[in-house]
C-alpha cells in the first residue's frame, strides 16, 4: 500500500506529478482522497454512519473515522473512488447515486506524518428505514456505528463535546458484539476542525434542501 502512485499537487491544485504514498506522507505533499458519508433516516432521524479503524491500521487505529475513504490513485477518476466503499463496507454504490459536498482541505500533521489532502467529498443517503448490510474488509475496518446526524454536527462544530453512538464490532475471533459508548473528538482520526466543519454544514446543507432538517 506504501508503494501506492498518487498524482501531487500544490495546495492551490496544480499539477506536479507522481509519488508513492510513502513519500507524500513523509514530504507533505498534496494529494486527493475519495470520501463518502453514509446518512440513513429512520423513525424520523437523521443518523450518520462511521467506520471503526482496524487495530492493525499503520494510522490512526482504532479511531472512528468516514464511512469509507481512500486515496485516489494516479490511473484512477474521482468516480473510482467508490471502489473504496466496496472493498472497506461491501457495499456497492454508484457514483451517480452520490451527492458532491465539493472538495474540502484537510491537514492531519503529527511527528513523522504530514497529510495535506483535497478530499472530495461525497453524501450517499440510505434509503428510510432500509436495512444496511456491512460486509467489512477486516483489515481496514473492524466496527461500523450511527450517531444522530445533529449531535454529531455539534460535536464536529465545538458545541458538544459528547455524543452516543450505537453499532457493532467485529473481535479477534471473529464474533459480532454490540457497540455502544460515548465518544468525543478524542475517539475520531484527527481531522483538521475546519474540515469537519465544513463536512457538517454541507451534509447539513443537503438535508435541509431535501425537507429532513426543521
């Protein structure tokens, strides 16, 4: 996965070339990400869902992060990116049935780790009350939760510093147990603020021209 081509860019998005992942996260270079949030509606809320990171994630393990994510590679559209949603969740979707929130940056820089993205994000809205079937690629992903859409806007905005979130996860052993705590920012992939709120003004944004926000 290191090795990985992804296309560079400046930060105002022209072109320089190719590197491997490796290098991009040890130079900081900028790069684009496919990122898709799942919003589902059911008895009469908006509730949205995210991915619990494998223990054995190079990154950020065990955090709660997007529904499904990933970098675009240097052969691949913004529309291959709904591979990611396929091989993390084992769900299939079409990238028409996707709606664009845009690009937002985000920036995560830790000690030997700088990751400047242009993340395209995307909203995939479930149908109400549909029952989502995950098949996870255990690698990537051990747990899936939902957390009402607002309280998790709040949280993303500084208004809360708590919210419940409800789902499962999957053990070593590979038996499913119910998943449901608390979680505050410390529990989510350390997202730059602006990014998060950004992600929640423009999902918010959808659901208020779509009728489900009064």
């Amino acid at each position: 996965m290191e090795s990985e081509k992804i296309k560079i860019y400046t930060e105002d998005s022209r072109y320089l070339g190719i590197a491997a992942r490796e290098d991009i996260h040890r130079q900081g270079h900028w790069h684009q990400t496919f990122h898709c949030w799942f919003i589902s509606r059911r008895d009469g809320k908006n509730w949205i869902h995210l991915q619990l990171r494998s223990e054995a994630k190079k990154d950020f393990p065990y955090l709660f992060d997007i529904t499904a994510a990933g970098h675009i590679l240097s052969t691949e559209t913004v529309a291959d990116g709904v591979r990611e949603v396929k091989e993390e969740l084992g769900i299939a979707v079409e990238f028409e049935d996707l709606v664009p929130l845009g690009i937002i940056k985000d920036q995560i820089h830790q000690a030997g780790f700088i990751d400047n993205e242009h993340c395209h994000n995307f909203l995939y809205r479930v149908n109400e009350n549909s029952d989502l079937r995950f098949e996870l690629q255990i690698e990537e992903v051990t747990g899936m939760v939902s957390a009402e859409f607002q309280a998790f806007s709040d949280l993303c905005k500084g208004k809360r510093e708590r919210i419940a979130v409800e789902g499962f996860e999957i053990e070593g052993d590979g038996t499913v147990e119910r998943l449901t705590k608390t979680i505050s920012k410390n529990d989510l992939v350390p997202h730059s603020s602006s990014y998060l709120e950004q992600v929640a003004i423009r999902i918010q944004q959808v659901l208020e021209k779509d009728g489900f926000l009064k």
